[in-house]
C-alpha cells in the first residue's frame, strides 16, 4: 500500500506513492509549477517599477548633489573672486567683494584705534585678598554715560571683585574687568570694551576699594584710528577717523585691516580680479551638469547596436524627459533678467554677456560622438571673454536678484525674496501737478506711494519696487527695469523645484510606481495563498488516489494469486 504521511504542525500530507509506483509529490510539484508562473510574472514585473523607482532616487540624489555645488557659487562674491596685495602686509591687509573695482590705492595708518584701560597704582598678594574694607558702591563712565555699582560686600575677594563686574548687566559690552600680576602684587585692571575716542573709561567714585590713595592709572587712552586714503584728507593734521582698526566704509568693496601705525609710510594696496579663479568655478560648473546628464542619458537612451532598437529601464518617461527639458532651457536660454547686447551709434544698451554661448559652453550635438549631448568649454573662447569684461561673465553666473534700470529717471529700489519673479519690466510713470498720477509695470497698473511705485500681486512683478529720481511734473517717462538672475541661480531654483520632497515630479512618480507596486505584492501575497490552498487540495485528492490505488493493487495481487492457484 502507499505510504502517507501527515504533519499535525503543517496540515499538510506527503504523499509519496510507494505503494503503487506513482510519484505523486512530483505531479503536485509540477502542477503548482504551472500555477505559479503568473507569480513569476507578476515578481518580474515589480522589479521593473522598484528598479525605476531606485533610478529615480539615484538621479535625484545626483540632482542634489549639483544643486549643493551650484549653492557655493550662485552669488557675487562666492563666485568672483577678487585680490588684494599690499606692499607691507604686516602693516596693513585687505579683503576685497566682488563690488570692489580692479584698481590701485595709496593709504598711510597715522593711528591705530584702541580701548581705555586702567590700572591700579597698588595691588594685593593674592587674588583672595580682600578688597573691600566695607560695604560699598563704585561709579564709572562709559563714553559719557554714568553708571553706579552698588551693594558691593565687605570682604570682597579680588576675584570676587572681578566676578562681580563682570557678570553685572551694567557692565555688559562696556568694561571689563581682569587682573595682572608684576611678579609681586596683583593689581586690579578695567577694560573699556570699545576702540576710539568716544569710549573712555572714567572712575569717579572707587568707594571702600583698598586700592587707595593713589587709586587708578589711565595705562592706555582710548583712540580712534587715523587714515589717508589716496592723499585725503590733505594737510598734516587731518585725518579720517574710525572706532576700529578693521575699516569697510572708505574703499567700496574693500575691507582694510589697519596693524601698525607710520604717518611717514605710505602703504599701497592693488585690487585685481582673480580670473583663474572664476575659469575653475565655471569647469567645475560644466563637469557638475554634465554629470547629470549623463546619468539622465544613461537611464533613458535608445540602444540600437544590435539592430533592434532596445530602450533604457527609463526611456520614455515624461518625468526623466521633463528634469532634462527644463535643466537644458537654464543652460540654452538666454539669462533671467539680461539683455542682448546692442551698439547704435554712440549708443550702447544691454548686457555684455546674456548667455552662456558667449562664453564657450555649448551642447555637443554630433550623434556619435563621445560627448554627445554633454556641454563642452572652449576654453579658448572663455579666456578671451574673461580677459574683455570679467565682472561680466560673472554677473551671467552669479548675478543674484540684481537690479538694474537703464533709465536716468528712475532707480531699482528693492524686491521681495521669493514673490517677485527675475525678469525685464518695461516700466511707465505718469506725473501731475502733485506727483505720480499713474504707473504700470509691464502695462500691469503699479501702486503709488510717494515717489515710489511697487508692482501689484498676481504678477511677476510683485513686490518690485522701483523709485522715481526725476521728479518733473506733468511728464510721461519709460524705460526698462531688470530683475537678473545668473545661470547658477537659476539652476538652483530649476533644482530645487524638481527634487521638491512635496510635489517634486521625481517624488510623484516615486510615490505613483510605489502604490503601483504595493497593487502588485496584494497580487502576489493573493496568488501566494491560492497556489499554497491548491497544493494543499492537490495532496488531499492525491493521498485518497493513493490510497484507492493501493487497495485496487492489493485486489489485484490477490486475484492473481488465486487464478494462479485454480491453475495450478
């Protein structure tokens, strides 16, 4: 008979077919082979979605990567970079922004700024000493304002003393207190805490302090610093003043850093553009793009070497064909905001650079080639350009949310972060016999406050706010005003839109293929426990089979035995 046996853990039943020569648990097997091919199907299938899926994730993570490069150099100063030499470094240094014009400066340093200190006359054997002979209140000016400290204990240690002063909130960003040892006594010291002049330190009332008679000593005056900066002012006793010895409202753009001070030395300082410095921002520029899309070509190329054309696990996917529309128009198009250069006659209007072809960066159109449909440099181009007009080619890169009027009447003044859009605003400002009587921007009527004008909501002007500098009245003016944003700027807000976690189109799609694939697991897990319920059938039928067959066997060999004996 068939040998069966059954597992109380599982519920299942082996079936082996032992008794009569079938092996069942193949048939079963194959049976639920057969069964589970639509499972295979549908596991295949769920790979395709969760490997766009890990594709998508991969070229987003490779879209921030740019956008984080891009971030360090989408303004002035991040992407030009200017130099600055002194002819004594040790006397004074200098920083320069991108503001600062290539020039050279003479500078002499009469003074160097410097904070009030005084100093005890007599001093104490040890910072535990005691201080104070009673209760008491000291008073002190800081630059012409009187404050008192008060409630001060007897018995007050120096340390003690100068904990007091410098944790009382009257004391606070205006003198410090400290102690200096003469290898003797410890004396007491108070520090004014700002430079110049204006900041002197006076103590009118010292109260029970045992720094008596001879009480303090003024051992530095405060002091502003004294400059000349090319020649001015003129004359042997004149001098510009400042309350620090690090000045940035002289030379525009330029931080000057005063060290030593020699009325009879002049000092020179060179400003100059470091142009390999901005080349390597725009290589680094052009390797980082082209990064990307040679993924995006990687993951949604046609491949027909073989003769039958054969697409990439993205070919043809409108979210991937979207990110490398919109990422080649930032590149192609002409800068946000610029205008193309024009000469009539004596007339110059414009932007000497307005797109990045000017400069040597093109896409690579030859099919074919290894390049193809990568930006190339010519550096060759790019040098020149760099050599004609570098405050230009940085403005196309860097230029962030500048704005420029080419009227003589009237001046960009200011816009609003993220609300005003970068752009060209034709402008139109109307005056009566008490001021502006109407304006529009872009033929969009403006609001009117004062002498100023700021473009309605709903619009891409809105929030620009532009100022009238000629106020003639009863006239009609026009001109243009231009809101720039460079190539880098621009790439960033184009990145930062499509890698968007809330409605990024990278991020739907992610979300999309993801419910597509939980429909699919649903499918799965339903086949799963069809196929687990039709083995489990299958064994059943086949164990009663088996055992029906093992009965018949049996019959069967008791038949023969008898026909054999009757024979015999």
């Amino acid at each position: 008979m068939a040998s069966i046996t059954s597992s109380y853990v599982s519920g299942q039943t082996n079936v082996t077919g032992l008794g009569n020569g079938t092996d069942f648990n193949a048939l079963i097997d194959g049976l639920v082979k057969a069964e589970s091919v639509h499972i295979n199907s549908l596991e295949s299938w769920r790979k395709e979605w969760t490997d766009k899926v890990a594709n998508f994730q991969g070229l987003n993570t490779k879209m921030l990567a740019l956008k984080t490069t891009l971030e360090g150099m989408d303004t002035l100063d991040s992407f030009m970079v200017k130099s600055v030499s002194s002819t004594d470094a040790s006397a004074l240094s200098a920083t320069a922004d991108s503001s600062a014009q290539v020039s050279s400066h003479t500078v002499v340093v009469g003074q160097l700024a410097q904070n009030d200190i005084l100093t005890t006359t007599s001093g104490v054997s040890a910072l535990t000493s005691s201080v104070t002979a009673s209760n008491t209140n000291i008073t002190f000016s800081y630059a012409g304002t009187s404050y008192t400290l008060s409630n001060i204990s007897a018995g007050t240690t120096l340390t003690g003393l100068v904990n007091y002063i410098n944790n009382n909130a009257l004391c606070s960003g205006k003198i410090k207190a400290t102690t200096i040892f003469d290898g003797t006594v410890y004396h007491l010291q108070l520090y004014g805490l700002g430079q110049g002049d204006a900041n002197q330190v006076v103590l009118s009332n010292t109260g029970s302090l045992v720094f008596q008679p001879g009480g303090f000593d003024n051992t530095q005056q405060a002091q502003s610093s004294h400059i000349k900066v090319d020649g001015y002012p003129t004359g042997a006793a004149s001098w510009l003043s400042r309350d620090s010895n690090t000045v940035s409202d002289v030379l525009p753009g330029i931080t000057m850093n005063l060290k030593q001070a020699n009325s009879n030395a002049t000092l020179q300082l060179g400003i100059s553009t470091d142009t390999a410095a901005i080349k390597q921002n725009i290589k680094t520029f052009v390797a980082q793009v082209n990064e990307v899309r040679a993924l995006i070509q990687a993951i949604s190329k046609v491949d027909d070497s073989s003769g039958t054309a054969k697409g990439a696990i993205l070919t043809g996917n409108y979210g991937v064909q979207l990110i490398s529309s919109q990422l080649k128009d930032a590149v192609a198009d002409k800068g946000l905001g610029f205008s193309y250069y024009t000469v009539s006659g004596s007339t110059v209007t414009g932007d000497y650079y307005s797109s990045l072809s000017q400069l040597g960066i093109k896409t690579d159109a030859e099919q074919g080639s290894a390049t193809s449909g990568q930006l190339t440099l010519d550096e060759a181009v790019l040098d020149e350009a760099l050599a004609a007009n570098p405050d230009a080619v940085a403005k196309l890169f860097a230029a962030d949310y500048l704005g420029e009027s080419d009227s003589q009447n009237f001046s960009y003044l200011s816009h609003i972060g993220g609300t005003t859009k970068p752009g060209n605003y034709e402008v139109s400002i109307t005056t009566d016999g008490s001021g502006i009587s109407s304006a529009t921007i872009n033929g969009h009527t403006a609001l009117i406050d004062g002498w100023r004008i700021t473009g309605g909501s709903g619009f891409d002007e809105a929030g620009l706010v532009i100022q009238l500098d000629n106020h003639t009245l009863n006239s009609t003016m026009t001109g243009q005003v231009n809101l720039k944003l460079g190539k880098a700027g621009e790439m960033v807000a184009k990145l930062k839109s499509l890698t968007s976690s809330i409605d990024g189109p990278l991020h739907i799609l992610e979300e999309n293929y993801g419910e597509i694939t939980k429909s699919i697991d649903k499918k799965i897990d339903f086949e799963t426990t069809r196929i687990a319920k039709l083995k489990q059938t299958l064994q059943a039928k086949f164990s009663r089979l088996d055992t029906l067959l093992g009965k018949l066997t049996q019959q069967q060999n008791q038949l023969a035995s008898a026909i054999q004996q009757m024979t015999k």
